[in-house]
C-alpha cells in the first residue's frame, strides 16, 4: 500500500524505527507496537481510503478482529484532504473523526519573541527523561493517572532509544535543571524530520520557551542530521498552530484519525 500522507508516512517512519510491525492486508495496513500496547497510534488499521458508506460498523469489526485485546479503536485514514467517510454513518457506528494539521518548512524565521533565560539542550540523564515523562503527564491532566505513566513512559522510553542510536533526540527547555518545555525530533536520515509531542508545563507557558524550543532543535536538525523537511502536525483550533506558522511552517495537509471506545 502506497501512503500518501505525510502525516502517517513520518508517523510508520518513527513507528518502524522503534520496532513497530506493519502487516499489509487488503485495502488497509496493521501497525503493531508490542512494546507499547496501551499506544493508540501505535496500534491501528491505516485505511487505504475513507471508509465507503455503510462500511464503518465493519472497519470496527476489523479492528477488533486485529485487536482483539485493544481496549480502543484507532482507525487512520490515508489521504491529504480531510476527507473522512459519511458523516451519518461514521457517528451511526460510535466513530468520531479527528483532523489534524500537518505542517512542513525546510527554514524556519527566528522565534518573533525567543526565550534568552532557560537552557536549551537534549536530555541526557535519567532524571532528565524522567522530568519528561512528568512533563507529558503534567500537560495531560484528564487521562486516569497510572494508565497515562505507563504510556508516557514506554513512549519516551522509545524515544531515548531513537536519540541513543542517532535517529534524533528529545530536547528540553531548562530553568536550574527544572524542565519547563520538551519536544521530540527524529529522523531516518533520508531528509525527513518529524517534530513529537511539543509541551511547555502549565505554569511556564507564554514565555517563548516552545517556539525557541522548535527552533532550536531545527537548526540541531539541520546541521548534524541533514533534514531537508521538517513535519509537525497540529490541532486546527488550538493556539499553537499559529506559533508554528510564525516560524514559517506552513499548512500541507490534513491527517484524519477515526476513534471509538471498543468496550
């Protein structure tokens, strides 16, 4: 199956990387993650096209029969325009479509109003990640709590491995070693640079400390790992998108995920 969105392209890219399996079947992919089960993106059909009407109570049953002990249903959908199925049938089946910017910039302008106070590095220790995996928590109150951890850190456990065999790094925003912004930024080597999961802590928000962050490690990016594009996907409605275009990413496309609890 030929992908065309660049969205789930650098996502199976830093998947496959952190040893994800993708099985091809017929009309959709399965991407597997067995280190990090409870990962929804991590765990999902790749739709080849948007789900045909009347066809979307069956893309479940597919899931599950993939899945059978997922707690969640995580269905992509390839494409670059948004395009999710029918909207009747989708809600008929308990589906909720979710779509997200994609983003891309191959120079990025100065942050308009950059952070000169915080220290701007890679994580390096243990209490560095484990700083980061307090960040994600921090910045996702409404996840139950010991499930979230588990998923944190299994995350940021595959991206330590990424950033120790050269495919990238997670860079933070320090203040007397305290990290109050991270992000990740990885890479295969072929040009393409994929941003992850940029937070800044509630407390430390609108002190330029994300927008220095991106390009900081842009310019690390684009020194010591040869990207040629860098991606970042963002949610349409939220103010970050707005820090990302002022740094002169602009819009690609639109990547459609479809979700639903499975219980």
């Amino acid at each position: 199956m030929n992908v065309t969105s660049l969205g789930f392209r650098t996502d199976l890219m830093l998947l496959t990387l952190q040893g994800s399996h993708i099985e091809e079947r017929d009309g959709y992919l399965v991407v597997r993650t067995p280190a990090n089960p409870t990962f929804h993106w991590g765990n999902f059909l790749l739709l080849a096209a948007p789900p045909a009407p009347g066809t979307a109570a069956a893309w479940i049953d597919t899931f599950r029969r993939e899945f059978p002990d997922a707690t969640h249903v995580a269905l992509g959908v390839d494409g670059t325009t948004g395009a999710a199925g029918d909207p009747t049938d989708l809600a008929a089946a308990g589906l909720a479509a979710e779509r997200s910017t994609v983003l891309t910039a191959t120079t990025l302008n100065a942050p308009p109003r950059p952070n000169t106070t915080a220290t701007f590095r890679m994580a390096e220790s243990d209490d560095d990640w484990a700083q980061a995996v307090a960040l994600t928590e921090a910045t996702n109150p409404g996840y139950a709590p010991a499930a979230y951890r588990e998923f944190a850190t299994h995350r940021l456990a595959g991206f330590r491995n990424l950033q120790a065999r050269g495919h990238g790094a997670w860079f933070g925003a320090f203040e007397d070693n305290r990290l109050r912004a991270g992000l990740g930024l990885f890479t295969d080597g072929h040009g393409l640079a994929r941003y992850q999961t940029v937070t800044t802590h509630p407390a430390h928000r609108n002190q330029g400390l994300a927008t220095t962050l991106v390009h900081t490690a842009a310019r690390h990016a684009q020194s010591h790992w040869s990207a040629e594009t860098l991606v970042i996907v963002a949610d349409p409605t939220y103010l970050a998108i707005n820090l990302y275009r002022a740094l002169a990413f602009t819009d690609t496309e639109s990547q459609v995920q479809l979700s639903a609890d499975a219980t």
